[in-house]
C-alpha cells in the first residue's frame, strides 16, 4: 500500500488519521536501506527523522495540520542542514552546518520530516551524479545508467520509492534532466520564486531550486511549500495568486503551444532519433487535447554569454568557500574559468539581460508554451566520464543536455515531464517552457496531460528489488 502512495495521499491520511509518520517514515527508510547500492543518498538521518516523525504523530493527535506534517522528504547535498555538512560532493574541511537553508526553514514550518541528503557532483557540474569523494547515484530504471545530474540522487530517491518527492535544484536543467532520465515530473521555478538563502543570488541567477515527484500534483504541493522570498534575496517575487496545487487541478484552456528542436547557438548536438520520436508523440498528444501546435523556434541570441560567466563564477565562489577544498581537476578548471575571466564577464552578463529577455521571448506573441526535448540523448552509463578532463566532459554535457540552461539564463519557469521510454527501457523527457513566472499555466498543462499518459502510474523495475 505504501509503495503507491504519493506526497498529497501520504499528507492526506496522515491528516485523517489512517496512517502515521512512524509507519511512514519506517517505510522510507527500509526503503532506503534496501536500495542502497543505488547510491540515492550522501546521508540518511535515521535516528532524526523517527524523533520527528514522533513529534509529527503527537501533533496530528492533538489536531494540527499543516500540509507535509509528518511527510517524509528528502534534500539535495547543496542545501544546509542544520547539524549536517554540505560538501556539495567535494572533498574538504567541512563543518556542520548550525542554520537550515530557508527552503528545509519551509520544509519544517510546513511539517515535512526531512530522511536525508542526496548525492550529486561536484558543485552542481555536470549532468550526472557521481564525484571521487562521495560515491555515485544509479538510475532505478537500470543502475548501470545515471539518473542524471545533478539532482541525481533526489531523482533516484523519488523512482526508487524511497520518498513520495524531493527537492532539487537547477542552474542548467539539474532539476529537469534527471527528471526525464528517470522517468519523473521535475519543476524549475522562475527566479526568485523559491529563496536559496544563505545564498542570496545563487550562481549569480542561474540556479533555483525546485521539486521533483511522481506527480503533477505531487510537485505543485511542494512547490507551494517552498515558494517565497528571504528579505536578503537579490530576486523578490509576490506570491503568487492561486496556489499551484489549484493549479494542477485547473484545465488549461485552449493553448498554443510552439514545438521546438532547435538549440541556442553555439551549441551542436543530435538528437536522438528516439527522443525526437517521444516529442513530436507529445505533441500529437496535445493536439488531441484542443491545443494549436505548430513548429516555431525561439530566438536564443548570445544567451551563452549569460551562461558562461554566471556558471563558472558561480563554481569559482563555491569552491573558494570550502576550506581544504579538494576537487577533481575539472572542477578545478572552472573554477578557475571563473576566477579569471567568469568574473569579469559578470557585469555584461546582467546587462544582456533585458535584450535577451526580449529577443527570446518573442516567441510568446504567437505561443503560449513552448515544447522541447529535455535532453538531446539519453542517460550514459554510470562512470562514462571517470577521469575524463574538462574539456571532454564538458563538450559531452554540452551535446547531450543543450535545450535546459537558456531558460536558466532567462530566468524563466520550465516543467519537465515523461515522454516515454527508449527501446532499451530508459525514460526520455520533454519540458514545457514559459514566460515569466507562468509556473501555473505550465503546471495546469503538465496535469492535463498527465491524465492521458498517467505516466504517475508507472514504476521503475528496480524500485521493487533489493539493490546491494
């Protein structure tokens, strides 16, 4: 019964009285243990999340609510715990943490028991989960393959059953590539929407952070959960009308949606002739709906040059943070990217802005929503880039994953949904991209077709088995 049970059913008969946080949280631990050697998560809090559970039972019998109360959850290596470290998968003098990140802040006020801290790489590179210090996340769907990065080990946690949902966070399509490749629903919220304090302006506006689930519905409840600003944060944002939960349960209405292979320039890749295939079903899929789509492409620009700074500037403050920082010689070379030129760069960077905003969002005069692949290929085999130098992984990362980061530049909301599977069984993904802080549209959408592929019913194979 457990197994089936997503975030809003879990808080559900949780609030009714039909189930308890101990008997939930024990469940996602066994969980957890038994996938082991799928490499979901850096720590697991055991001990701390059956005391909170205990808390969250005495609270539900003497009649509170909130929406996660009791909840288990779990938060990728990137964000402070109190009373844990966040190496963000590299090696160095690390010190427990003694304040939450603002978005745990938000888990806890809304009565989400958070298990652990999931893997990831090295400062949030690359687009799969593995570093030399920390081990290596493995995709339920087949553990010689990456879930993805760099919130792989969130996603792995979420197919694997262990949670109901997770948080990630995206600075290239960290939430929206693991997403497709293990076969989830992942959100990449506008700027601002979700705070990253301490970090006040993360990555210089790239990254924001955001969930992952099974569900539409699943993962409008924790955004909900976790949207709202931190009075330091660079971006503010107004809450937003409606809750996003309403949202997934709105229609859309009749949309138009643009259908889009094309990358930003500077960036070559082929698209996998089967994630193509998935897509363009997609699309016949939302035709069938009562949507107009149609091929059009968006107007990119230079959008790389409000990439390149942000990112390895972004790498250059992190690393430089850590005292004894020890990181593999690739993230060494962005940072120092970063240190050298990325830095310099930053000023132009914002500056270009406002133009590329422009430039790229022209296509909205004629579209609602824009349709693409996640990803350009599919997942690689775990330690496929083992040892390999800057240079080759990040021209591999480039030409795998090309259509999420110029939204992360933009600075604009993105849904990422299941599109199918390749012939060899690993999931493919397409994403619904906005205009500025049209989270809701995207998501009433998302749920829509949700209900037609019912991909929330699918599971992965491994998510079954015991995983040594």
């Amino acid at each position: 019964m457990l197994d089936g049970l997503g975030l809003a059913a879990q808080a559900e008969l949780l609030a009714l009285g039909e189930l308890s946080a101990k008997e939930l949280v024990e469940h996602s631990l066994e969980r957890i243990a038994a996938q082991e050697g799928l490499g979901a998560f850096r720590v697991v809090r055991a001990e701390a999340a059956r005391a909170e559970a205990a808390e969250a039972d005495r609270r539900l019998a003497e009649g509170e609510r909130l929406p996660l109360l009791g909840v288990p959850v779990a938060i990728k290596d990137d964000t402070d715990l109190a009373g844990e470290t966040t190496p963000f998968a590299v090696p160095g003098d690390h010190l427990p943490k003694e304040r939450d990140a603002e978005q745990v802040r938000r888990l806890r006020a809304a009565g989400a028991v958070i298990v652990g801290k999931t893997s990831t790489c090295e400062i949030g590179l690359w687009p799969f989960s593995e570093s030399p210090g920390f081990g290596c996340a493995r995709n339920p769907w087949n553990p010689e393959y990456t879930p993805g990065g760099s919130s792989g080990g969130s996603a792995a946690a979420v197919a694997a059953g262990m949670v109901a949902a997770a948080v990630g966070s995206d600075g290239a399509g960290s939430i929206r590539i693991p997403a497709a490749w293990t076969g989830l629903v992942g959100i990449k919220p506008q700027r601002g929407r979700v705070s990253g304090y301490p970090h006040r302006d993360a990555f210089h506006g790239l990254t924001v952070w955001g969930p992952l689930a099974r569900s539409v519905a699943d993962a409008a409840l924790l955004l909900d959960v976790l949207s709202g600003s931190h009075p330091e944060d660079v971006y503010q944002l107004d809450a937003p009308i409606g809750s996003f939960a309403e949202a997934a349960r709105r229609e859309p209405g009749r949309l138009r949606i643009a259908v889009s292979f094309r990358t930003a320039f500077g960036v070559t890749g082929r698209v996998d002739p089967e994630i193509r295939q998935a897509v363009e079903r997609i699309a016949r899929r939302l035709t069938e709906l009562g949507h107009k789509v149609f091929p059009a492409d968006p107007d990119y620009g230079l959008v790389g040059l409000g990439l390149v700074p942000r990112g390895t500037a972004g790498v250059a403050d992190w690393l430089d943070s850590i005292p004894g920082a020890a990181p593999e010689a690739r993230t060494e070379v962005e940072a120092r990217i970063g240190r050298v030129v990325g830095r310099r760069l930053l000023p132009l960077a914002r500056r270009m802005d406002p133009a590329l905003q422009r430039r790229a969002g022209r296509i909205f005069q004629v579209a609602d929503v824009v349709l693409t692949p996640t990803t350009a290929q599919p997942p690689p085999r775990v330690n496929a880039y083992e040892g390999a130098n800057w240079n080759r992984t990040q021209s591999a990362a480039a030409a795998a994953c090309p259509y999420a980061w110029p939204w992360n530049v933009l600075g604009w909301p993105a849904v990422g949904v299941p599109a199918g599977t390749t012939s060899a069984g690993l999931p493919i993904g397409a994403q619904l991209l906005g205009h500025d802080s049209d989270e809701a549209l995207l998501i009433s959408l998302a749920a829509q077709l949700e209900a037609v592929e019912r991909w929330h019913e699918r599971r992965a194979p491994v998510s079954m088995d015991r995983v040594a």
